[in-house]
C-alpha cells in the first residue's frame, strides 16, 4: 500500500474490503463494517482535501441531488413520522458513496476493496453447490432446499449478487495475462454464472444476460452481438432439455402468470407476476394524481393504501424503483434518479479499461433489476450501490477524460 497515505485511509481500504464480502452473507455484519468505516471516516480528518475531492467530481453532484430531494421530500409526506424515516434511511445509504467519493483511492486501494465482495461470492457460490450436492449438511441451512439452494439472502438477492459476481470474475480472466490465473478466473466465472441457473431469483437471469451480452459486444464489437446471440440460444436448447431445472420451471411459471393476468383470471390476483402487475397499475394512478412532487418521502404506505380496495395486498413498494420513486418524489424525483445514472454513465469515460467495464457492469445491472425490484429501498441492494459506485468512481475527476 501507499506508504505516503495515512494509516486511516489504510484502515477504511480494509473496512471498505469487509463491506463488501459481508454485503451477501451477513446484513448484521456488513452494518457494522459499514459503520466502523463511517466512524473512521468521521474522525481522521483531512477536510480541505475531502471537500475539494467532493467538489471535483461529477458524481458527487449527481448523488446528492437524489440525497437532497429525498431530505425536502419528507416536508410533504402523506406517511407517518416512522413511515418517513424508515424511507429516508434507505436513501440515506447513498452517504457511503459521497464518504468514499472524499478519499484518496487509488486503483490498487479500490481494486482490493471490490475483491471482498467477488470473494464472497465465491463463498456463497461454493456453500450454495454444495448444499445442493449434500456436501453441506442440510441442519446448517433449517428451511432451505437443496432444489433451490439459496445460503445467506433472499433468491432474488441471491441470485442478483451472484450474477454481478460472475461478470466479474469473467472481467479478471479477460484481462488476465498469467495464463493459470486466466484459467482459475474463468472457470470461477463459468460456476458462479451456472449458479445463477440453479436457483430460483428471475432478476438473476436477467441481469446475467444483459451483462454478458454487453461484455461481448463491448469486447469483440460486432462479432460480440453474433457471440451473444450464438451463447443464449446454446444456453436456451439445453435449458429446454432440462424441464424441470429451477430456472425453466421458473420461467415457465413466469409466462404462465403474465399470461392469466392478461387474461384477468382470478387466479392471477395471487401469483406474483400478477401482483407485480397490479402493483404497476396502482403506483401508475398515484403518479398521475401526484406527477410532480409525488406524495412525499415515506408517502407511499399511506397513499397506497387508500388507492386500492379494502382487503387487497398492502405492500411497502412496487417492486420497481422507477415507479416507487415516481410515486414518492414524482416526475421531478424519477429525473433525478435518471439523471444519477446518465451522470455514472458519462464519468465511465475517465475510468481505465477494466474499471469501466465493471462501473458500466454495475449500473447496467441496477438500470435492469430496478425494472423488477426496488434496489434503492432493499437493505443490502442499496447499500452495495453505494459502496460499489463510491468504490468505482472515486476521484474520477481526477483522471484525464477519455472519449466513452
């Protein structure tokens, strides 16, 4: 490590590390790296040098724009005092980003930070076959199944995480020039991928084939949408020979629910991709009641709520980011959420080649399963957005701009 560098930048390196490999195994654990590190971070000084860092860098202006709306958002929430809080917190995960956005980072320093999370994977990567194999013990897992071994999260956590981890890892056998650890790389990405087929979380395969399909046009250009093409439909005849695999019963259940809910069958009422939809529906009307400043940070309960008949599901979110942020901070608030993205995207330009691919890898695989699931209101989701963009875009500024 730099020697020039105080020994708490050194101690935030490895608590950042921690993060990151506690973010899919342990919520109580990642808590308090995560706090240990905004501690640290809070009492090791260097402030003219922080500010400047934070003022130099696009980003920063981007996330506290979000950061900043939410804040004001709460003045005019329909929700309760508690409602509103529990709300603004999840916002509040962004402070991890701006935290790290202030420190001097190098590319080694973040390079060892991200490797925790890719770690972890692996981990849960490993326990998860081996469940499902009986090399684990079952007892150490209670109300798990070996048809869907999902460890330490929820499945669509699960599977989320470990697809971004597989990208990941097929970046470091990509760019890898020890040809043993070109190997090593590629076959930890070959498994994790695989593992993503094997549990149950949709988001998962979503978010594998748009980071795939973007790593091969990105790398190989024209020949890599031919590539991608070519992989899926591999991938997809011998699914098929597979009918009863968890990610083709999954899929098929899949388009069996959109189906009746199309249909407007009863049973759709209680299927999850028919409440999924029903939750589309309702947020929609309450955008159009509330289109420019929604109904408040922490108004959604209420507001949705009243919005649909006594007796039917009453959620937190609409499993989708865009429309809970729509709802709650309406169009206004849905632009600062878009505009937080566009300005990650454009700063990729100043990132090196291996950084760019995963900060595109990131925001590729958030912009995708924000379409299924409220990322910025899941505990661990949100805060792996924050520590990863913090991470990512750490001093970009401080690069020169190079064409995107």
């Amino acid at each position: 490590m730099d020697a020039n560098l105080p020994r708490s930048t050194h101690v935030m390196v490895w608590l950042a590390f921690l993060v990151g490999f506690f973010l899919p195994i342990s919520t109580a654990l990642d808590n308090i790296a995560a706090g240990m590190l905004l501690l640290v971070w809070l009492f090791s000084g260097d402030w003219p040098a922080r500010w400047q860092r934070l003022r130099s860098n696009p980003a920063t202006y981007a996330v506290a724009g979000l950061l900043i709306l939410a804040t004001v958002g709460m003045a005019w929430s329909l929700g309760s005092t508690k409602e509103t809080l529990r709300y603004f917190e999840k916002y509040a995960a962004l402070i991890l980003a701006l935290c790290l956005f202030s420190l001097p980072l190098n590319s080694a320093f973040r390079q060892r930070a991200l490797s925790g999370f890719v770690l972890a994977v692996v981990v849960t990567v490993a326990v998860s076959f081996g469940f499902k194999f009986g090399v684990v013990p079952p007892s150490w897992f209670p109300g798990r199944s070996p048809a869907n071994p999902v460890m330490f999260k929820l499945q669509i956590t699960h599977g989320f995480f470990v697809a971004i981890g597989a990208y990941m890892l097929l970046i470091r056998a990509l760019n890898e020039t020890d040809r043993r650890w070109q190997i090593g790389f590629g076959l930890a990405a070959i498994l994790t991928a695989a593992n993503v087929l094997v549990v149950g979380g949709r988001t998962g395969y979503v978010v594998l084939a748009v980071l795939l399909c973007y790593l091969f046009i990105q790398r190989f250009r024209g020949r890599g949408l031919l590539l991608s093409v070519a992989v899926m439909g591999v991938v997809i005849l011998i699914a098929q020979q597979f009918p009863e695999s968890t990610a083709m019963r999954r899929i098929d259940t899949a388009v069996d629910e959109f189906q009746a809910w199309k249909a407007e069958k009863a049973e759709s009422e209680t299927t999850s991709i028919g409440i999924r939809m029903q939750l589309a529906m309702t947020s929609l009307r309450l955008i159009a009641e509330h289109p420019f400043l929604g109904v408040g940070t922490g108004g959604f309960d209420v507001a949705y709520r009243e919005a649909i008949p006594e007796g039917s599901l009453i959620t937190r979110n609409p499993h989708n980011q865009y429309l809970l942020t729509a709802v709650q901070l309406g169009l206004v608030g849905l632009g600062a959420l878009l505009a937080l993205f566009v300005v990650l995207w454009h700063s990729t330009g100043q990132l090196s080649g291996v950084e760019r691919q995963q900060a595109r890898g990131v925001l590729l695989a958030y912009l995708v399963g924000n379409l299924f699931n409220s990322f910025l209101y899941d505990h661990s989701e949100a805060r792996f957005f924050a520590w990863a963009v913090g991470l990512l875009f750490c001093g970009v500024a401080a690069r020169p701009s190079r064409s995107t």
